[in-house]
C-alpha cells in the first residue's frame, strides 16, 4: 500500500508507516507543498493510486461527490496526539489493506467506530 498524508497529519505517521514496509509522504514533499490545492492533492492520490489520511472534511465531500480522491481515510478524531494517531491507525492497518483491494472507498475513523463504504472491488 501507499499512502499520502495530508497537510495536519503529522511526519511522525509518515515515518510509522514507511517502519511498516509502506510507501508513504507527507503532502509537503509534492507539489506545492503546503499550498497545494485540495484538488490537486485528489488527483495526485488518484493518478499514483495512493490513500490519502486525512482530517479535512472537504476530501469526504469530494469522494462522494466526485469519487475523488478514490481511497480515502477520514481521520475524525479532532486534536488527538500523534502516538494516539498513529496507534489507530497501526491497529487497522490489516483492515485497510483490505479495503485497498477496492478501486474506491472511504474509511472515517471516530472515537468508537470504523466507518467505511467502498465502490468497486478489482478482482
């Protein structure tokens, strides 16, 4: 799996996932960095086939409206820390990749629930 981490998450989930044997970077590597708009941050994720984490709520309304970003992790847990983040995110690591089998889906993630829809499976 790749992933792209949006602007206000944080380096230290980059550098978990890539400990895990993931690829991923941080949105102020590409493009325009930080002032990159959050269309052109979808259509990156979209061409590179990577899964955006992020907290901002305008990629969910994009998905749906768009399917674009088409893998999206909706991070809605307001300003937890980074080792809390990055727990969650390491204990669902098995269920995103196999969400990650779907050409399109979204996964939010809240204090109590995993909450995910996807489009289309590739076989």
């Amino acid at each position: 799996m790749k992933f792209l981490c949006d602007v206000h998450i944080s380096i230290k989930l980059v550098k978990f996932l890539i400990s895990k044997n993931y690829e991923c970077t941080h949105v102020n590597t590409i493009l325009d960095k930080w002032f990159t708009k959050d269309q052109e941050i979808a259509k990156y994720v979209d061409q590179h086939d990577l899964i955006l984490i992020t907290k901002d709520a305008d990629f969910r309304d994009s998905h749906y409206l768009k399917n674009s970003p088409s893998k999206l992790v909706k991070i809605n847990l307001g300003n937890i820390s980074n080792d809390e983040l990055i727990t969650i995110i390491g204990n669902n690591l098995t269920e995103i990749e196999k969400l990650n089998a779907c050409s399109s889906f979204i996964l939010e993630v809240d204090n109590e629930n995993l909450i995910f829809s996807s489009m289309k499976i590739i076989l």
